[in-house]
C-alpha cells in the first residue's frame, strides 16, 4: 500500500522528486514551424478546455507497477479539483484554488502543495492556452483520436501529461502523466458530467483529524 501511495503522489502531484539526470524523461518541445502547421487543432483543444466550466467523472487510474485504483474526479474551473479515491485506497486530493493538498487517511498526514507546482493543475486555469509556460511536445489527430502531450517549459524534465480526447464531439477522455523518474501513471475518465453544477463542499478541505463544530 505503501508504493501505491507514493505512486499516486509522484505521479499525480508531480513534485521535485530527486532523481538522477540519467533517470529523467528527454524533453523537445515542438518546433514554431510545427504549431503553425497544428494551430487550427491546438486552438480547438485549447477552446474546448476553456470551455469546461465544470467535470464530474468517474475514473480508474493505473499506476507504474500496474496497480488499479478507481474514484471521482471534480473540477471547476478556476482552480479547483477534487480526486475522491474509493476505499480501499485510503487518499484525498483537494485543490481549493490556492493550493492543493494531499491527505493520507491510513498514516493521518497531510501535505500542502502550491497550486502551480502540478501540471495536472493546469487543467483548472481560468483560461486555457499553450505557449509560453506550458509548451506542446507532441500533437496528433489520428483515427479519430486526438492527443496532445504538454510540460512546463521552466521545468519540463519535472513531469508531462498526455490528454486524449475523442472526435466529433470533441470529449477529454484519458490523461498520461509521466513524472520526473520516468514513471507513468495513466487516468481513464468515464460516465464524465460536464457543465454541472457542483457543490462548493467538493473543494473545502476539512482536516479529518479535527472534530467539526456543531452550529
């Protein structure tokens, strides 16, 4: 359970992990020439997520070992996330705008990690667009499947994500994070409600260790 969790956190978070140089994933962004030749694509991409006010979906998660996690994932844009994994994999992750934090039910432990520290977060901007801080590593639209893998520039040996997304209608549907040592953690989202409105409790974080007051 143990390597699972730090899986999850490694992954998902993508922090500063130390590694070593040798161990971290080559990093090319895509040429000027490139984008140009993509930029009807990527700014249909960039529109469509924009777009999302809001996601409640299911997802099922598969970590670097193989291990298969599942839960509810919540996003409202600006800023906030919510990943609710169901038992018996005892993690919380709550971004409420600010910051994100991440709870450990089963060793009580709490971390609180800037906002901007996380690729993943940059899926709750208010407003969407690659360029200069998160630059496009590779662009496909192929058999009716389009991908689009991005990192961010100042950091981009740091962690990648990969978005998958279906054609006609155009649907966000898979995500591939690759962390700082290599290690891929891929996120399949279903039964995914967009647009909905969310309870504003989804992105509170209450501390379980602390007893909640009685009005």
């Amino acid at each position: 359970m143990k390597k699972l969790l730090l899986a999850i956190y490694a992954a998902m978070m993508l922090l500063n992990m130390p590694a070593q140089a040798a161990d971290k994933p080559a990093v090319s962004f895509l040429s000027a020439e490139t984008i140009e030749q993509n930029k009807t694509l990527i700014a249909n991409i960039e529109a469509y997520l924009t777009s999302l006010t809001t996601i409640a979906a299911n997802f099922n998660q598969v970590a670097p070992d193989g291990t298969l996690t599942s839960g509810k994932f919540y996003m409202q844009r600006p800023g906030k996330m919510r990943w609710q994994y169901n038992p018996p994999t005892p993690v919380l992750m709550v971004a409420n705008g600010i910051e994100l934090v991440f709870y450990d039910y089963e060793l009580e432990q709490v971390s609180h990690i800037p906002l901007n520290d996380s690729i993943v977060t940059f899926l709750a901007r208010e407003k969407i667009q690659f360029g200069d801080d998160i630059g496009i590593l590779s662009v496909e639209d192929k058999e009716g499947v389009i991908r689009i893998e991005v990192a961010e520039r100042k950091k981009p040996t740091e962690g990648r994500i990969l978005l998958e997304f279906s054609k006609n209608p155009l649907l966000i549907r898979n995500m591939v994070i690759t962390d700082a040592t290599n290690q891929v953690t891929s996120v399949a989202l279903s039964n995914a409600e967009f647009g909905k409105k969310l309870d504003k409790e989804l992105f509170i974080w209450r501390d379980p260790r602390q007893p909640r007051r009685r009005n």
